[in-house]
C-alpha cells in the first residue's frame, strides 16, 4: 500500500486492507491507521474524499479512525 495515492484502485486496496483486518479484529492496527492517514494526507484531495466515500459504503465504523474529509 502506497503512503500515497495515484489513483482510486491504491485507494480500494487499501479499502480491502482494512475491510479484511475489521474482519478479525474490531479494531485497526495503529500501524495501519497511520499509514492509511498518511495516504489520505499526502494524496490528491479527490482521492481522499473518494476514501471516506467508500468507508461510509464499506466500513462506515472505520471512520471513525481517520480525519474527516473536508
């Protein structure tokens, strides 16, 4: 996973990532979380927005890791 993103499939492979961790913890790993809000930081806006996106579709409960869009 990319700490930052160049296009919406990195941003869905790490949507996967997370969604496959939820699937055996209820929580994400710091490691993880501070990569993916690395990712989120240093990549295109749009890409960013495009994650929160798919959270609230995929993991609406993950949001609450990250820092809102916007």
């Amino acid at each position: 996973m990319a700490y930052k993103w160049k296009n919406r499939i990195e941003v869905d492979e790490a949507i996967v990532v997370m969604m496959n961790s939820l699937s055996t913890s209820p929580d994400l790993s710091p490691w993880l979380v501070r990569t993916i809000q690395a990712a989120i930081d240093d990549s295109d806006p749009s890409l960013g927005k495009y994650f929160h996106e798919q959270v609230r579709m995929h993991a609406p409960n993950a949001g609450r890791w990250f820092a809102s869009e916007g």
